[in-house]
C-alpha cells in the first residue's frame, strides 16, 4: 500500500508539474488574414485574315467577359511579324518583291515601320477596361516602283495586363 501512495503521490508531482509549466509558459499569438480576389479574366478575338483592299481594311479587336481589373487594363500589342527585324512588310512568294503597310489607330496614330533598325514589336494597337472594341485601318503603303501581284505576311501579338494610366 505505501507503494501504492508513492506512486500516487509521484505520478500527482508529475502531472501539476506539467500543469505549472504550462501555466506559466509566455503567452503566444498568431493573427490570421486573408483576402479573396477575383482573377482578372476576359476574351480578345482577333482577326485571323485580313485581306487589305487598296484605300485599306478595318483590324476590328474586340474584348469581352472584361472583370476584375483591379487598376489595370487589357493591352493588345504587336509580338513581331515574319519579316526581317519584325518590319511591318508584305512580300510576294513569287517574286520575292516587298511592301510596306500600317495601322492606323482609332485616334489617328499611325504604327509603320520604314526599314533601319525600327521594329513593329511592342507597340500597342488595343486596350481595354471594359467590354468594347476598337477598330484599326490596315493599309498598303505602295509606290510607284510596286510591282503587280499577291503580297502576304503575318503579324502575332501579345496580349495581357498592363497597369491603366
């Protein structure tokens, strides 16, 4: 029995022991937080096929399901074509000959590319902050050197977010 009590006596020291460190542990704390934020999303469609008329042809961008900007914009820009330093330049497969075009913007900007070193890549032809569209003026830029027949390229273009100013 007297085994019994020191057992009893010592497991009891050993659990208020516990108890009493715990007790007297520095309190601690974590604060939590979170934010839920919807994803932006939205829809570009673009042209896949221009067939440019001689007085020029619309480059209608339209943007749609526009949500959740938060302070930023759709931006549309042109990613390089398949000519030389990314020149905004339609060549007959034929006749190896070339052709220069632009893009004239809804406010009157023209986008070109005259040959040197100037490029046709990161230059904005749409943005958005809502659904709607904008509609460009693609046109043939010919001389009176231009040879006769059927000049074609390819421009690709990046689109993402980009802050609104």
């Amino acid at each position: 029995m007297k085994r019994r009590k020191t057992a009893l006596l010592l497991s009891t020291l050993a659990i208020c022991s516990t108890m009493m460190v715990t007790a007297n542990a520095a309190s601690q704390s974590t604060e939590f937080e979170y934010t839920l934020k919807n994803d932006p999303t939205y829809t570009v469609e673009i042209p896949a096929k221009i067939t440019i008329a001689k007085g020029g042809s619309d480059m209608v961008i339209k943007a749609s399901n526009v949500n959740y900007l938060d302070g930023q914009k759709v931006s549309v820009s042109i990613a390089g074509t398949n000519y030389f330093r990314n020149q905004m330049v339609l060549e007959d497969s034929e006749t190896r000959s070339t052709m220069r075009y632009q893009i004239v913007k809804e406010d009157g900007t023209v986008i070109e590319t005259t040959g040197g070193k100037d490029q046709a890549n990161g230059k904005e032809i749409a943005a958005f902050t809502q659904d709607g569209q904008v509609t460009n003026k693609v046109l043939p830029v010919t001389q009176p050197s231009s040879k006769v027949g059927h000049y074609s390229g390819t421009m690709s273009f990046d689109i993402g977010l980009a802050d609104a100013q």
